[in-house]
C-alpha cells in the first residue's frame, strides 16, 4: 500500500469524498482544496504550493457538474472551473521543490464520440465533436501543458460512477414510481442556437441500444492506487468496468434489484420535458458511451465489480 501526502483538489464532489474517506482510513495525511468546506481554498496558491511540495500524490477532480442546462453561462463555468483548477495544480507542481510523483486528473470518456459499432479504447477510440468533447479535449491539454519531468501524469477518463448517491440516486426513485424504464432516442428539435453552441444530441441508438459504460466507486480508488503504485502507467486512462452493458439492460437490472416489475420505456418528447424540469441535458443519457480499460486491463488490473449488477446492489446497500 502506498503512503504520503496525497492532495485532492476538488474534494467536496462525490468522488473527493469517497477518497477522503478511504487515504484517512488508510492512515494517509490529506490535504484538500474547494472553494468551501476544505483545508484550502483555490484562491490560497501559497498554500497549494506548500501542500504539493512533497507530497506524494496529486488527484484533481474539480469542476462544475456537466449535470444542468448548458446555458452560455453554465457552458462557461464548465470550461473555466476545470481549466483555472487544473493550471493552478500544474503551477503548484511546477514550482514545488520536491514534486510529486504521480498526479492523477479527472477527464472523462465523453471525450470518445458515440459508439454503437465498437468500442473505444486508449489506443484506438476516435474523439467526437460537439461541446462535451471540447470541454473534455481542452481539460486534457491543461493537465499536460507544462513540463513537469518529475511527476507522471494521468488523465482518468471516466465513465458513469456508480455508488451511494450519484447518478443512482435520482433513478432508483424514477423506477420506484414506475418511469424506470430504457431511454429511447429520437428526433427532437434543434435550434440555430444550440446548433451553434453545439449543445444538441442528434438521434442517435434506438429501443434503449446506447451503451452504458460504468465504474464503481470503489473501484475509482482501487484504480488510483493501481497507477499509483505501476510507474509505467500514465496518460490517458479509461477508467470503465470491463462489461459495459447497453441503456435497456442498464435500466432493467436498476429495476430487478429493486424488486420493480414495471417500467415502459421513455421516448425522447418525454425524456426533454423532464430534462427541462430537472435542468439537464439528454445527452447524459442519450449518447452511446461504449468504451473498455485496455490499459488497465493490460497491466493486470482487477475489478472489484467487473459486471454490472453486483456493482448496483452495491450502490443501494
């Protein structure tokens, strides 16, 4: 097990918590860094600076959730929240005396484009358009702007986090009240403006066929220990389960381990509406993310929950 300073950068998110959680019960000193509710704030760069130094791991995870409306100002905070976070990290480890070995930065496999034919791997997925994309594409390029030799760098692209709260959260009481159904895709209007903006999710899968890429919480942190403790690993990482499963068979086993029986489908009109209710995007939903851990995979890395349903049970225990 690996030990010394580790740093989490954005660690009020669903994520920061659960590694607070773990590195303390490991007995590892945390620092972290928020804009509220943390031992630093983003502002504090001497204090960034004195906690890098030295330190033993680095793992950046903020950034504005992409779970909201993208609103020109939304669409700005994306951009800014990760950028600003990411160069204040790369300026801290820049200057630091002692640099730390790894720095582990959130990204995300949206930057892969709509899968339905095969899946995306590090060394062969294709980057697709539109404005998630470029929101991931200019997050990566901040992680590895500077020259930093003495740290490793990785960019954890990860899919759907599964675990207590999240994204299962909201969809264990959708399919509790009978509208736990597959998303189904369709046509929706577009506007010139979001055609613009680049915010619009053109048909894509039908009958519920996008594919559903998943992590479990857990095994987020098992996977940075894993590069933690592997110095030939580094870039991008995909941080998927290795049996990703399509949107249907996702929704059906949210169902079966909740012991719900009905669950009609949801057509695109409806999943808008509800979008719109909930100030959120259908592309969160909509777009096939099919993508598999061929770096870890390769490296021998072991998932805690490398099929899908044992993972859910273990979200709503």
């Amino acid at each position: 097990m690996s030990s010394g300073r580790v740093v989490i950068g954005g660690s009020s998110g669903f994520m920061g918590q659960h590694l607070q959680q773990k590195y303390r019960s490991e007995g590892r000193e945390i620092v972290t860094v928020s804009r509220s509710g943390a031992d630093l704030s983003w502002d504090d760069r001497a204090g960034i600076e004195q906690a890098v130094n030295g330190s033993a791991l680095v793992i950046g995870l903020a950034g504005k959730s992409v779970n909201c409306r993208y609103t020109p100002d939304n669409r700005a905070e994306i951009f800014r929240s990760r950028l600003d976070t990411t160069a204040t990290l790369s300026s801290a480890i820049k200057a630091a005396a002692t640099p730390p070995p790894v720095w582990v930065n959130s990204s995300t496999a949206t930057i892969y484009r709509h899968a339905e034919d095969r899946p995306m791997t590090e060394s062969d997925g294709e980057t697709g358009t539109g404005f998630s994309v470029e929101v991931a594409k200019a997050w990566e390029v901040a992680l590895f702007a500077d020259g930093l030799p003495g740290t490793r760098r990785v960019a954890l692209r990860s899919t759907i986090v599964l675990g207590d709260g999240g994204v299962l959260g909201p969809l264990r009481n959708l399919a509790r009240v009978g509208l736990g159904g597959a998303q189904y895709d369709g046509w929706w209007p577009v506007t010139k403006a979001r055609r613009s903006a680049r915010t619009a999710h053109l048909p894509g899968a039908k009958h519920g066929r996008q594919k559903f890429s998943w992590v479990h919480l857990d095994d987020i942190g098992r996977i940075i220990d894993f590069i933690e403790e592997h110095p030939d690993l580094e870039g991008p990482i995909n941080a998927a389960a290795p049996h990703p499963v399509d949107n249907a068979t996702f929704m059906a086993t949210v169902r079966r381990v909740l012991g719900v029986r009905i669950g009609p489908p949801m057509p695109r009109w409806m999943l808008e509406i509800g979008a719109i209710g909930i100030r959120t995007e259908t592309e969160l939903i909509l777009k096939s993310r099919w993508v598999l851990p061929e770096k870890l995979t390769d490296a021998g890395f072991e998932f805690a929950y490398p099929t899908l349903e044992p993972a859910i049970r273990a979200s709503f225990d």
